[in-house]
C-alpha cells in the first residue's frame, strides 16, 4: 500500500556542489556516502535535541544530491541548510517539475512522513527509522547524533510507530490526540488517509468466503509503548475507537 501523503504534496531540494556530499554527511541521520545514482534512501533531518525536523528521501546525481520531502517543510530545511553551510561549497535550491515517482520505491504505507504539525516531536527510533535503513551508527557526527546513538544503544524507546484504522467518519488531521480510556493523551497522528481496505467475509449460508473491500481511515500514529492493547480513541469531535493493525517495521 503507498504511503499516506499525497505526491503533490511532496516537492525538491537540490544539494549541488563539490562539499555536498560532506556537508550532507554533517546533518543527516543516514550514510551520504552509502547514496548511489538512480536508487533512493531514507533520511532524516533532526534538532539537536535528537528530535526529527523533517525525513527525506535523497539521491544522487550529477553534481551532487536532490532531497524529496514534503513542501509544507521545504522552507523549512532549505533555511537549516542555508545556516549551517558557513564555508561550505554547495548551493541549495528548490526544484520543480522532478518526476517524484521516480524516487518513492522506498515508502509504504507505514513510511512516517513529517508535517509542521509533527515537525520536532520525535526521536528517529520512534518512528522505527532505524528498520528501514535510514539511521547510520557507524558514520561521523551530525546534528543529534548524541541522543540518537544512546537511544539505540540503552534501548530506551518510550513511543513507536504503528498503523490503526477507524471508521472515515471520522475527521483526522495531523498531530490529532490519541487517547486512552482515562482520556489520557497516549500518542499523536501523523498521517490519515480514507482508502479501500479488503476484508475476507463468509456467506452464511454456502459458507464460502470471499474478499469485499470497504472504506477505513488509515491512521499513522506514534503511541505510547505500553499501551497498545488498550482501548483507544481519537481525541476529536467523532471519538472514533481506533483498531491498532500492528506495529510491524514500516
């Protein structure tokens, strides 16, 4: 299943010059060095805090790297780059009319593209970056590596990624609650999409089963670790009871 966000709501930084491939390999969470023509990799821009601003997918062309990440944030990360160049020699531009498609083999439906609304809430092993490839533990150091590195390594993560449906009655916007049955808030949406989900029924009367498809809001969420097995809800006007799919690696 493709990922929860819209291609034109993707757009395309450009990262060209003879210090690219450095200056990238200072800010990103994945291995610049690793990125070859034609084929894309996930990465992550994060504070230094170890909070992921925005995740990316990066390739390589002549001259440098072209960076696909949603528009909402383009600014955003072309404003980081911009301060952290200092003598660096790249140029970092907005490209239009890049044929997307081309660069989204990477993602799926649980891949955990951040919005404004999300932007700096998490740390990259909450949205399981690290099962995808998108984190290297080996490389030199970037902007929050520090907190990255110690995750990973004393294992502590408090919050992960998981795939929920709701009925799409239900009016789902970015960073919308999730909570318990308290009402204690115990997570936040990232992505939510209405899509045709198939589902096998059987006919009571011949028995034989077949696969209908019917319509569900897809939500991408961040919860709490402990409570997946609870009874949770949307914290909006509908209160739609979410069912958690499973928290399976994106």
């Amino acid at each position: 299943m493709q990922s929860l966000i819209k291609l034109t709501d993707l757009g395309c930084l450009s990262v060209i010059g003879v210090d690219a491939t450095s200056f990238l390999q200072g800010q990103t969470t994945c291995d610049v060095n690793e990125v070859i023509e034609h084929k894309s990799n996930m990465g992550a821009f994060c504070n230094p805090k170890g909070k992921v601003i925005s995740i990316f997918l990066i390739t390589k062309v002549n001259g440098g790297f072209l960076l696909i990440l949603p528009k909402s944030l383009l600014v955003t990360i072309q404003e980081l780059l911009e301060r952290y160049k200092l003598r660096a020699k790249v140029e970092i531009s907005e490209i239009e009319n890049v044929p997307i498609t081309k660069f989204l083999q990477p993602t799926t439906v649980r891949t955990p593209w951040i919005l404004p609304e999300t932007s700096e809430q998490f740390i990259p092993q909450a949205l399981k970056l690290d099962e995808v490839g998108a984190i290297s533990f080996t490389k030199g150091c970037y902007t929050g590596q520090e907190i990255v590195v110690r995750t990973h390594y004393l294992g502590e993560v408090k919050r992960q990624l998981n795939l929920a449906l709701c009925e799409p009655s239900a009016s789902v916007e970015p960073d919308c609650s999730i909570v318990d049955e308290n009402g204690e808030k115990v997570g936040s949406v990232l992505l939510a999409q209405v899509r045709r989900i198939p589902r096998k029924v059987k006919d009571s009367i011949t028995d034989e089963v077949e696969t209908i498809s019917v319509s569900k809001m897809v939500i991408l969420c961040v919860l709490n670790t402990e409570v997946t097995n609870t009874t949770l809800r949307l914290d909006n006007a509908m209160r739609e009871i979410l069912k958690i799919v499973d928290g399976r690696k994106s």
